[in-house]
C-alpha cells in the first residue's frame, strides 16, 4: 500500500492525534518564548505518568487484570536508576549511566520483578488477583523504605540526570529531556496499538472475554497472561526511570499502594481498553490535581467524588465518548477485512 | 528474655484480636455480599475520632466508648444504603475503585473537621498503671482489657452466627442468596444489617487502639491491608478463618518485629537493622499471604 | 469402518467426595467411527468427557489417544495433538463477530501466537480459511454478526466450528444438538454425519432420533460405569439399558 493510500485512510481520531503531537512538539518553544517553562516540565511529567498508566491499561483494559500493585514497577524503575548512578564508576563502567544502557536496564529490572511476580500471580483467581498484587506491592514498598542505602523512608536525590552520549544533547535541560520523554510517549503508544492488533494481542483480549474457550481451543492461556504482565511492568518501569531523572529524586512515595489506586482510577477516568486512554485520564487526572490545588487543599475529596460518579455513571470513562469511531476493533481493520473476504468469496484472494 | 517473648507474645495476641474485628467484618462483607471493602480502614478511622469527641463530650472514655461503636456503625449503614449497596455482587473493579474514593473523600472530610495533626487520646486513669502478672512480668492494664474485650467479641461474634435468628439469616445470605430470598429472609435488610455490624467492628477497633496508637487522617490505610492479608489467609466469609489468620499475622507481625532484629544482629552484627528488620517483619506477612493463596487460592476455610 | 484405534481409555476413575463420578471406564474409539455416550441424567457423561478433553484431571486412569498417554496432558497441548471438544453449555465469544471468533480458533494452530506485530485481519489466508470454515458449518453471510446476536442454532454451529478450527482428529461433542429446532436438528445431524471421514467422534446426546441414525456403537453409561457397549441394534434391545432408563424418556424402540 502506498503511503498516500495508507494517510488516506486516517480517520479523525488519528488525524487529531497527529495534531496534538504536534503541538506537543511545539510547546516547549512557545512556553520558553512566553516565560512560562514551568509547562515543560508539567507536560513532561503528565507524558511519564501516560506511559506508567497505559501499561497498567494493557493489563486492566484489554485483559481483565486488575493489579493493584503496579505502582511497584514503576519505582522499581525509579530506583534501578538510582542503582545505576550509584553504581556507575565504583561497580559499573561510567557509559552505564547514558540513557542508553541506564533506561532499558530499569525495564529489565521491572519487567523481571514482574516476571517473579506474574508467575505466582496470574494464575490466581480475578478477585484475588487484586489482593495478591496489593501483596506484593507493599512489600516492594516496604523493601524500599527498609534499605538505607537507597534514603529509607526520605528517599535520594540523583546527583544528575542520564547523559545522552550526544554530544551538544544533554538532558540536563528540561527542554531536551521533553523531547526524548514525548518521543518515548508517541513510541510506547504506537507499539500499544501496535501489539493489542496483533496477533499477540487478539489472543490476549480473546483470554479476556473467555478464558475457558481459549483452553479449549489450544492456548497456554497463563503464558499469555504472564508475557502481558510483563510487558507492562517494563514499560512501568521505563515511566519510573523516566520519574526519576524528570524529578532528579526517587522517593518511595511512588511505590505506595495509594499511587496503585492513582494508576488504576486514571485508567478508568481515560477509557480502560482504548490505546489512547492512559493519555487521556492522565492529562484529566494531574491537570485536575493543578487547578484544584490552587483553590483548595482539600483536591483529594474532590478527586473522590469524581471517582465515584465515574463509577456510578461513567460507562467508560474519557475514551468512551469517542466509542462511536473507536470499538473493539477499529473500523479501518474491519473495513480491509471486508475486502478481504469479499475477494475470499470470489476466490479471488488465492 | 522470657519476659520480652512473652510480652511481645502478648502484644502480638492483642494486635491479632483487634485485627480480628477488622478482618471479621471484611470477611463477612466479601463472602456475603461479594464486596471488596477498601474503606473498612477509614471505618476503623472513625471509629479512633468518634472516641475523640465522645470522650471530649463526656469526660469518659468508659461512656465515649459504646457511643463511638454506635456512630460508627450508624456511618456504615449509611454508606451501604446510600451508597455503595449498588455495588454489590458486581464487578469488583468499581468496588475498588468506589471504595478507595471513600478514603480520599474521608480523609480530607476529616482532615477539615479535626485538622491534619494527631490527636491524643488518653489512656482512662483506672487502667493507666501496668498489672502484675508473674514474677517479674509486668503487663498493661489497658492492653489486658483490649485483649479481654477482643475476646469477648469474638466469643459474642461466634454465639450470634451460629444461635441467633439473624446470625443464621446471614449465614443463609452466605451460602446462597436467591434462596435465602425466596425463604423470606430480608435481603437489603440483611447486608445492611451485615455492614453495620463490620462498621460496628471497626469502630470499636479503632476507639480501643486510639489510646495505643493516637487518631489521626489516615491511620486505617495500613492497618486495612493487613486486614485483607487475613481475609485472604482464612477464606472469604469465613469468620472461623478470620480469626485463625488474624491470630497468626497479629503474632508473626509482632514478633517478627520485636525478634527478627535481634536475630540478625546475632547473624550479621554490625548490620544496621533499625529500618530493614520491620520492613522484613511486614514482608513475612505478605509472602504468607502469597503462599496461602498460592498452595490453597480459596482461603484456608473457604464457605462452600 | 478402520480398525485402528483413535481414542482407548482403560479404567478411568474421578471422585467428588464420597460420589465416584466415573467408575473404572473402559471406551475404545476407532477411526472414522461415530462412538454415542449415552445414559441417563447424572450418569457421568459430562464427567467423563471433561477428563478427555483435559479439563478435568482423572483420580486414576489411563486415557490413550493414537497410542500416546494424555492423561496428565493440559487441555491446551491436547488440543494440539488432535482432541478438540464442543461444549455442552455454548462458550463463545459473545463480544466479537463470528468470523472473529473463528479466527481466534484458527490462530491456535497456526505456529506462535507471540507475534507482535501485524494484525491477523489483515492475512488473507487466514480470512480465507475462516470463511471456509463458516461455510461449511452453514454460516456464510453473518461472519460480521455478532455472536451473542446469532439465534441458538446458529451458537451452536458457531460452537462446533471452534471445535473444528484445529483440524482435531478426535472430536469430543457434548450435546451439540441440545435446544434445537428440527430443521436446525436435521442440519447438523447431517453435519456430524459427514464429520466421520475426518475424525473419531464421540457423541454425548440426548436426542435418541439422532444418536441411533448417527452412531456406529454406543456406550452406555450409568452412575459412572459402564453398563453396556455395543451397536445401535443389540443397545435398542437391551433389557439391562431399559432398565436404566426406567422412568427417563427416550428410549423408543
């Protein structure tokens, strides 16, 4: 397919996404030029925390695992960061510390903590799912607090943020770190999609709807089960190393149980099950938290109350408005598949 | 040395009882109604603040006691009928997230009414000196009456599911509901019933550990989870198990804290153990949690 | 009729408690012969065909399927060897569209599921074979239907074709017939009467019209055991199968 026909193809929704990286692009120039940078960071922040929130989204909204625990990814993201700064020069070889090797090292260190895990857990019932992840949460979480080494209960700063191994590109700026943050954003939800349309992800959704006829029909359902926790934990992961060199501090508030239960309501706030959700409940979620907290310090009761009326009336949350373009599978796959089979009846295909 | 064990056995018994009157309630809430209850904790916080007021109502904490049990069991009533009945038996996922709203909502919701700082309260002056046990023992009297209320209420708990008209209305609701329903048996009136009773628990849990472990925002958030370890550790909506588990946490929390620094100083002296060896204690809590539900997924005793 | 054998189970034993659901089984199924499990309501049909198709572990036993031991095989791997089984209760995916439910199957067979990229709706072979499939469980034109949105007929049909998606070479049928029209009953009838050239079958069913125009033998099962193994005729005949039946409907000679 040529390029043209495949942009001819868009629909809306794409077209808009393609806007609103665009003008993501652009903001960081127009907020130094007004002298409003503050938005650089806050932006950057609302794109780390998407990425944290669209992997716990491939667990909650396409496969029907709820985890209350996945907050412990992203720290274990944060703090292999700090392991790493720490360790660059007296254990490890100082090019250790360049995004490079540091980053995809806090997703392996995330996405083997959810490997141990995910292999105790995802064999677990729904209901106790939930509990068992908490579990494990907290003891992550008490781990970190217990460890001197890593500031105990206060947490540590980072002596400095990850270099680049470009030279003239250093992410000592919080302009250049925007750039490679929303660059990593667009990419981690590009592959999202990418994966909950493959085949991958139809037999994942298709363990979601009906896990005992997937046995039946051959699946080792759990291994499934197993490579998505996985694979959301290192993508937590990558959102937590991201935390830390955005904040310059890892502190183990990221791995408490509330920060759980922040990740799984924004999911729900965005549209659990729509590639784009974790974006949009996290845009809603921190932009909400900034304006309420300005007019009163009481923003968490306010927050509840918005969860529970999302609960009682929301049907799916942000990305359920957009329900009429986007399904359980997009009109543009179902549209080529009807050409195919048109071409299948005429036997034309083969 | 004995003098320590038996105290942090003790302890341990004592902490495991007032787990116990969270635990049971939760149970009985998950295995009757089907619900996961994330905001028993904040019951148990108001339960701490309505001793707080009673007690600055009427001078006594004997009189601000029964009192703060009935308003927070009068709280948790209103929170099932208005709220959160609709959730029941549905999809655990909003229950979760329902309930963890309730614990911003009444955090903050205190937070503005008491203020963020911590509230004493005092220990009532006939208990405030230690009881004489044995030998050199010495033990609280406080600490001794909570134990004893703490057993009292899980004998009176065990009489009224099993001999009462109403414990076997809930029990009914337990194993079956439709058919429970058709014998005439008041649904609604039942988890209501149910929900104030665990609010009732909690309530008194945490008017009983205000003295010991002051009131403030937030004081359920990590006791709730321990809870839950419980629930899970003894089977949903059994209350047999509740207290089995509660039991067993309460004494491995204790002691783990108490004994395990101890133990590895012996091991590795020189080790500074003053934050690892609680992080360690909490940690045997929860890998005990994860191997019930590994070896045995329903509960140690799960009603049918 | 070939006389090679698809399926033998030897002495297969499940307990519940104090019932024992399945009391020292013998079956042997050949190749190419539709076997019917019959018996009376309770009799441990269903039992016995959860332990064949793996989702059900045997308290001892042997199951043997072309000569290998499958007993402690999972249910998935079985299905990769060549057993696929339709259920008695319709399991489908009420959510997706027909031909999408196909596919699912399909993808089972059809080397790793752990491709990431790619979307199957685009592979043409694949799509191919998915309305090929439909077409010969009868469903051509409501590959875009939902499956929740097909009448019963059509669920069950859609039911059979998950079953047969793997191309098993014996197929475990639990009631394929239950709830049926007869025009819908005549149809599949006709379906699983052709099914014999590809597979071994085992028919558990309650529609005694279908089981006797369909079955090659029956076995006969009651309160666990088996009570009687033999062709349509000598079964029709059998006082002790009568017995068994006393008080059941569907046992017209």
């Amino acid at each position: 397919m040529t390029l043209r026909h495949y942009f001819s193809e868009f629909t809306t929704v794409q077209w808009a996404a393609v806007g609103t990286v665009t003008a993501a692009a652009l903001l960081p120039l127009l907020a130094n030029a007004t002298d409003n940078s503050f938005y650089i960071s806050f932006v950057s922040r609302v794109m780390i925390v998407a990425i944290a929130v669209s992997s716990l989204n491939l667990l909650v909204g396409y496969g029907a695992m709820v985890s209350f625990g996945h907050a412990a990814y992203f720290g274990m993201g944060a703090y292999a960061v700090l392991m790493v700064a720490q360790a660059a020069g007296p254990l490890l070889p100082e090019w250790a510390r360049t995004m490079w090797v540091a980053w995809p090292l806090a997703m392996l260190a995330a996405g083997t903590l959810a490997l141990l895990v995910g292999l105790v857990s995802v064999r677990v019932e729904q209901v106790y799912f939930i509990m068992i992840t908490l579990g494990f949460g907290q003891m992550v979480y008490y781990l970190a607090i217990g460890l001197e080494v890593f500031g105990s209960d206060n947490g540590m700063p980072l002596p400095s943020r990850a270099s680049t191994g470009i030279p003239g590109f250093s992410l000592a700026s919080d302009t250049q770190l925007y750039f490679v943050v929303l660059v990593l954003c667009v990419l981690v939800h590009l592959g999202l999609r990418m994966l909950v349309h493959s085949r991958f992800g139809l037999i994942y959704r298709g363990v979601a709807v009906n896990e005992e006829r997937m046995r039946a029909i051959g699946f080792p359902v759990l291994r499934y089960r197993l490579a998505a926790f996985v694979i959301a934990g290192a993508f937590a992961g990558l959102a937590g190393a991201l935390m830390a060199e955005q904040n310059r501090y890892v502190a183990p508030h990221l791995l408490e149980w509330t920060m759980s239960g922040e990740l799984l309501v924004t999911v729900i706030l965005g549209g659990a099950g729509h590639v784009a959700g974790g974006i949009y409940g996290t845009v809603v979620m921190l932009g909400l938290k900034e304006l309420l907290s300005a007019y009163t310090p009481y923003w968490h009761a306010v927050i509840g109350v918005l969860i529970i009326a999302l609960v009682y009336f929301g049907n799916n949350g942000i990305a359920g408005l957009e329900r009429q373009w986007t399904r359980w599978r997009t009109e543009r796959e179902w549209r080529l598949s009807r050409n195919l089979r048109d071409q299948a009846k005429t036997g034309a295909a083969l | 040395m004995t003098i320590l064990v038996l105290e942090q056995l003790l302890n341990g018994l004592q902490l495991g009882l007032m787990l116990f009157m969270l635990a049971a309630g939760l149970t009985l809430i998950f295995g009757i109604m089907d619900f996961v209850n994330l905001a028993h904790g904040t019951l148990y916080m108001v339960g701490g603040f309505m001793a707080v007021v009673f007690v600055s109502l009427t001078g006594s904490y004997l009189a601000a006691l029964p009192l703060a049990v009935v308003a927070t069991a009068i709280v948790g009533a209103l929170l099932d009928r208005l709220l959160l009945h609709r959730l029941y038996g549905h999809n655990h996922l909003r229950q979760v997230l329902a309930t963890f709203a309730l614990i911003l909502i009444f955090n903050d919701l205190f937070k503005f009414i008491f203020g963020p700082q911590t509230l004493m309260l005092e220990v009532p002056a006939a208990l405030a000196s230690p009881v004489h046990i044995w030998g050199k023992f010495h033990y609280s009297a406080y600490r001794l009456m909570v134990i004893g209320v703490g057993v009292a209420v899980a004998l009176l708990l065990g009489l009224l599911l099993t001999r009462t008209r109403i414990g076997m209305w809930i029990r009914a609701g337990a194993s079956d509901r439709e058919m429970a329903r058709a014998m005439g048996v008041n649904i609604e009136r039942t988890f209501t019933l149910v929900f104030a009773l665990g609010a009732a628990l909690c309530g008194l849990a945490g008017a009983l550990l205000g003295p010991l472990l002051s009131v403030h925002v937030g004081m359920g958030e990590s006791i709730i989870i321990l809870a839950f370890v419980v629930v899970v550790i003894g089977g949903s909506g059994s209350v047999k198990g509740a207290l089995l588990g509660a039991l067993a946490v309460g004494m491995l929390d204790t002691l783990g804290r108490a004994l395990l620094p101890q133990a590895m100083r012996q091991l590795w002296p020189g080790l500074s153990t003053d934050s690892l060896a609680p992080a360690l204690a909490a940690i045997l809590t929860y890998a005990l949690m994860v191997a019930v539900l590994f070896w045995r997924p329903q509960g140690l005793f799960k009603t049918s | 009729m070939s006389a090679a054998t698809s399926l033998e189970v030897r002495g297969l034993v499940k307990r519940y408690g104090g019932i024992v659901a399945t009391d020292h089984v013998d079956l042997t199924v050949n190749v190419g012969e539709i076997h019917a499990l019959i018996g009376p309501n309770g009799a441990g049909k269903t039992t016995l065909v959860h332990q064949l198709a793996g989702s059900l572990e045997p308290d001892a036993g042997r199951i043997l399927f072309e000569g290998t031991d499958i007993t402690r095989m999972p249910q998935y791997k079985r299905v990769m060897a060549g057993v696929a089984r339709s259920h008695q209760i319709t399991s489908l995916f009420n959510s997706c569209a027909a031909l999408h439910n196909v596919l699912l199957a399909l993808l089972a067979r059809k080397g790793s599921g752990f491709r990431f990229s790619g979307s199957p709706f685009n592979d043409t072979a694949l799509i191919y074979e998915g309305m090929n499939l439909l077409d010969e469980i009868g469903l051509r034109g409501h590959e875009g239907s939902f499956a929740a949105a097909l009448s019963h007929g059509q669920k069950r049909r859609l039911e059979l074709a998950l079953a047969l998606a793997s191309r098993p070479r014996l197929l475990l049928l639990d009631e394929p017939l239950a709830g049926m029209g007869s025009s819908d009953t005549e149809a599949m009838v006709e379906l699983i009467s052709s099914l014999r050239e590809r597979a071994a079958v085992v028919l558990v069913e309650h529609d005694m019209d279908a089981v006797f125009r369909l079955a090659d033998r029956i076995t006969v099962l009651a309160q666990g055991k088996v009570i009687a193994c033999d062709t349509p005729e000598a079964i029709r005949n059998s006082a002790t199968v009568r017995e068994a039946y006393l008080g059941e409907d569907g046992m017209q000679a």
